[in-house]
C-alpha cells in the first residue's frame, strides 16, 4: 500500500470520525458579507449592477437577462428540475441559487468561474446561457446614453466588460442576502427563536446524521465538491440532453468527450478522474424558496433529499463515504426537516417589473405573435421554436390539450400571471413553472393576445385565437390562479 493511498485513506476515516463531534458553533449565524476590496460597493455600483441584472440586451436573442435563471421570487433560482437556457439549447442543470453568493468560496455547480466579477462575464459569453459577445454588448450599450451615464457614475469609465462584470458582482455580493432566520436569532441568544423539533434537528445536523460534514460555515457550506452518490439521471437519457453533455465537455477541452454520457460534476474543471461526479455543496440557507434539489433537480421535496441520505444514496462509483445509511427515525426525519426549515432567512426585497428594461419591438411587428413569442414574450427561452419543450422539464406546446381548451383564456392568464406546480401531458409529468411574464416584460393586451393566438394556432393546434378581450377578463383580481 502506498504512502499517499494510506495518508488518503486515514484522511477519510479521519473526517467520518470528527463530524458527529462538530458543534452549532460551526455553522451560524452569518456575518456581514465579505467585500472585494477592489470592488467596493456604493450606490452608483449596485443601480448599475442591478439594471444590467435584469437588461435582456445582455443575452444575443434579447430575450434572456440574469433573472432568466435566477427569479427573485423563487429563491433567485427556477423552480424546474432543468433551467432556461439559451433559445436554441439546453440546460442540464439547476440553476443554484444566488442567495447568499457573496459568501461563498466556490461558483457554479463545477466551480469553473470565480470570483463572481469573472463569472459574470462568463455566464455572459457562455452559448448554453446567453450567448452574447462581449465586444457587441459594450458597443450597444456605449450606444446608450442612460447606460453610458450609469457606469460612469458607478465606476468613472464608458461601459466596458471589466466593470460590467464588476457591477454585476457587487449587486449580487451585497443586494442578494438574507435576513436573520430563526437559526440566526437563536445562536445570537434567543433560545425561543427555534421551536424544541428545530434544537433536536440541529443536534442531529450536527451529531448522529453528520451533515455538518460538509454543509459547515455560517452559509451552511464548504464550498467544496463531492461525489454523494447520485444515480444517472433518466432525465438527461435523451437525445437532446446527451447533445449538450458532450457540447459542454468539448467546450471545456475534456478529453474524449464524445463519450460523455452524463454530467461530470467538478470533471469537467480538473480533468483529475478522483473529482468525476463531485458537485459543489450548496447552501442549506432558505430551503422552503430554492427546491427543487441537488445539481439536477430531481427531488423537488426535502422529505426525498432526507430519505436519500437517511439510506445512505445511490451508492454509485466514487460515493463519498461520508454518505451512508444514518438510520433516522421518523421522528428524527422530523426534527431534521425542522432545523433545515428553521434556516429560512427573509428575502431581499426586490420586484422585478420595477426594473425589467422594457424590450424595443421593431416597429409594425408589436402585434405579430411568432415575433413576441421569440422576442420580447421570452417565451423561446423555455419552449424553443419548435413546439415541443424540453423533455422532463418545460412541457410541449404542440397538441397540448391545456392549449387548445376553450377560449384561449387559460393560456392568456398564464401568460399573465405565471403558473407552478405539477402537470401531466400526453402521460409524461412535468414541474410546470412559468413566471409572470406579462408582467415582467410589460406585455400589453394586444401583445399577450397575439402570442397566446400563435401558440394555439402553431404546430398542429389548430385552435381559435385569442381577443384582446379575453386577455383582459383575465386580469380582473378573481382571475388570479
């Protein structure tokens, strides 16, 4: 046996051994969020970074921004298994949530970017996000005069991506942050701020189910990667799924990655085979608002993430032995749902009509449904053109029988108002989230009523169109879902 492989091995033993002995002393409360020094933020820093957060000019189809997969209210993630991705792609992942980013040491599910000024621009340029060039996307907004005056006022130069990704950074760092939870109040002294179920999760958290492990430090993790034992996900079995897990490999130089068959976790950065099928351990922070779970989504409950650990995972090649069967009770389960509940922090207090950048529409195409529906309806992003969604996550279009349905008014109150929750088509059931679109994108009636028309007139629908009128009947307060 080789000295390396047995310092490795007594390392491993070493850390199962001290996890259960590790304290509430090692998780909480959180501190004031760390700054970047060269990166300070003020006022002028956090309207520029905040308008650039939600300006669908920085996504090349003009019709994805920042909040695309990062909804304010839905944890600042997407309540999918799989996110948005750039029109013409596919996701693989969830998105993680960006609550809390400025305190962690690692980005991404892989960790490829950091800090989060390079990340920024990254995602920018990334053709499964945005897609945009960045020289492009400076000289469009050194076009734009009100922009022009928010980065110089933010940072005293012309747009520019070294600030662009600056200015985004600082607004995520200092804006996206949670209050105090019930967690926080109690290690802070308020021994009534967490109900007796929450006291007895945090000693298991922390003792017999060893979580503490690996989700340690006041952000709840540590920021580093693990194999935890996942299964393959049938999810990403598909063909178009499998086309974007090889995309990615060969974008990121991986060798043999005609052979990629499912997500390589951490892999894909190091190439190192000992990090295949390692993701970054997320926050635990605000559970209840980021579901689903794990890197691709496929427990949308807690109750199915604690199940998963309580018999030990998947048990897949490389699992971190850390991951083993704890033998909850139900009571136990209980109390440790308690604490992972008593985690929940109040959100930053954000609508994101307020600052959505209204969409330009060429003039004499407003009222054309299959321009808004790839333009300024960002209905695209998730639907795609042809119809037909995206498998297991966003559901088809084409010969939907909720389409074609009476008058059209269900899909115009979507459009509105947005839709969550579980759908079963043509036998296959999808996590069908849509946000408020309507609103978000300011959407007028004529507008909502041409895309919901050229949806229910498009790929074999062959339903009546939607009025103006209808559109507006739905927005009276009882038409709310």
């Amino acid at each position: 046996m080789s000295y390396a492989f047995s310092c490795r091995a007594f390392a491993i033993l070493w850390m199962i051994l001290i996890s259960p002995g590790l304290g509430a002393e090692s998780i909480g409360p959180l501190p004031p969020v760390p700054s970047n020094p060269d990166n300070l933020p003020n006022e002028a820093r956090m309207t520029l970074g905040r308008a650039l957060f939600f300006d669908n000019r920085i996504s090349a189809t003009g019709t994805m921004n920042c909040a695309s997969c990062h909804l304010p209210h839905q944890g600042w993630t997407v309540h999918t298994p799989i996110s948005p991705a750039n029109p013409g792609r596919v996701e693989r992942r969830n998105s993680p949530t960006l609550l809390n980013v400025g305190y962690n040491k690692a980005l991404i599910w892989d960790g490829r970017a950091w800090p989060l000024e390079k990340q920024a621009i990254g995602s920018t340029k990334n053709p499964i996000h945005k897609g945009q060039d960045i020289d492009k996307l400076m000289a469009l907004f050194n076009g734009d005069p009100e922009m022009v005056k928010l980065f110089e006022a933010a940072y005293g130069s012309k747009p520019n991506a070294a600030d662009y990704g600056k200015a985004l950074a600082v607004f995520q760092r200092h804006f996206i942050v949670t209050g105090d939870s019930d967690f926080d109040r109690y290690m802070k002294g308020d021994k009534q701020a967490m109900s007796p179920a929450a006291v007895r999760g945090m000693t298991l958290f922390t003792g017999k189910a060893g979580c503490v492990a690996c989700h340690s430090g006041p952000n709840l993790t540590d920021s580093d990667f693990h194999n935890i034992g996942l299964a393959a996900n049938p999810m990403l079995a598909d063909d178009v799924h499998q086309e974007i897990l090889r995309f990615d490999a060969k974008r990121m130089e991986v060798p043999n990655w005609e052979s990629i068959n499912i997500d390589p976790g951490r892999f894909l950065v190091t190439k190192n085979a000992a990090d295949l099928n390692k993701f970054k351990t997320p926050t635990l922070r605000n559970l209840q608002d980021t579901f689903p779970y794990m890197h691709d989504g496929r427990y949308r409950t807690l109750d199915e993430v604690i199940e998963y650990y309580n018999r030990g995972g998947d048990g897949a090649p490389g699992q971190d032995p850390r991951v083993r069967e704890l033998k909850l009770s139900a009571s136990e389960k209980g109390d440790l749902k308690a604490f992972l509940m008593a985690l929940r922090g109040s959100l930053p207090d954000i609508r994101m009509q307020d600052w959505v950048r209204p969409v330009d529409v060429e003039r004499g195409k407003a009222l054309d449904g299959k321009t808004l529906f790839e333009g300024k309806g960002t209905c695209v992003n998730c639907h795609q053109r042809d119809g037909n969604g995206v498998p297991g996550t966003f559901p088809p279009l084409a010969n939907n029988p909720r389409v074609t349905a009476g008058d059209g008014s269900y899909v115009a109150r979507t459009i509105i108002y947005g839709r969550e929750g579980r759908v079963e088509i043509h036998g296959k059931v999808f996590d069908a989230v849509m946000p408020p679109i309507g609103e978000q994108q300011g959407l007028s009636d004529e507008e909502i009523a041409a895309i919901a028309s050229y949806v229910r007139n498009s790929w074999g629908n062959q339903a009546d169109g939607v009025s103006p009128e209808t559109v507006r009947e739905q927005r009276q307060p009882r038409a709310q879902p």
